[in-house]
C-alpha cells in the first residue's frame, strides 16, 4: 500500500542553536588618513567633521571604522523531544507495513498553507496523525495505536 495516503503534522520550535558570524563587507584601511596631521586633540585640523561627518569620529577614543565582522545568533526549528520520538516511531511501524508517511512541520509552513491545513484538516493538537479514509489520533500516539490505525488503511 505504498499509494496510500498518510500524514503526520507536528509543530517544531524557533530555537537558538548558536552563534554565527557576519562579514559586512568592508574593511579598515590602515593608511587611509595618514596624510593628514593629528592635532594635539586627536582630531584631524584639515577634516573637522571625520570621514563620517559628525566631530570626534577619527578621535583616538573612538575607532573611525567599525569592525567588519559581528556575531549574532543562529535560530533553528526544533521538534519537541516527545514529537520527535512519535515521528521515529510512525515511521517504523510504516515502514514495517510498506507505507510511506508524509511529516508536515506547520511550523515551517507559510501562513497560507498553514492556514489551509488547518481549515482542511481540523487540527489543534500536535502531533496529529491522519490517514486517507480521515481517521486520526491526536496528542500522545502510542505504537499499538499506529499499528491498528495503519493496519486498517
């Protein structure tokens, strides 16, 4: 019955995962102001403005170009522990009865396939189940259900 037609919908977490680090694309040139003297304030006498227009900029407490590489976090859809194991979980029984399962995170979905599954389906409990004849199991799905709901499809 590998035709058939089997669904599980789950909903995964927007979860920190690390950091990354970003180029922006420019860089320091070393040199690029020696032409001009410091006067004893740090400031340029012949640029009183800096090269970003506003006064003290090329000062010595205050660096003139900003680094070209920053850090931020990384984010990642996460499943839930117990939904992840539900996932495994039907995909092994499926596979013990040659059937394929379709895994749908909602989560990842944009908001008008979100939306039409929702509408369609009906569903408000994660993880959720479904086969082609419009049977389903909802919430905490145990292998003696999987196997009775998928036996009968």
């Amino acid at each position: 019955m590998v035709g058939s037609n089997i669904r599980l919908y789950v909903k995964s977490v927007k979860t920190v995962t690390g950091q990354v680090e970003v180029n922006l694309g420019y860089e320091h040139v070393e040199g690029a102001y020696d032409h001009q003297i410091l006067d004893e304030s740090g400031g340029y006498p012949y640029a009183p403005y800096g090269p970003y227009g506003s006064p003290g900029v090329d000062s010595p407490d205050r660096p003139s170009h900003p680094p070209n590489v920053r850090t931020g976090p990384t984010e990642d859809y996460v499943l839930p522990d117990d939904q992840k194991e539900t996932v495994k979980m039907v995909r092994r029984v499926a596979f013990k009865l040659n059937l394929e399962v379709e895994v749908i995170d909602v989560a990842r979905e944009n908001a008008l396939r979100r939306e039409i599954h929702r509408a369609r389906e009906r569903i408000r409990v994660f993880p959720t189940l479904i086969v082609s004849s419009g049977e389903r199991i909802e919430g905490a799905i145990t292998e003696e259900q999987v196997e009775s709901l998928l036996s009968r499809s």
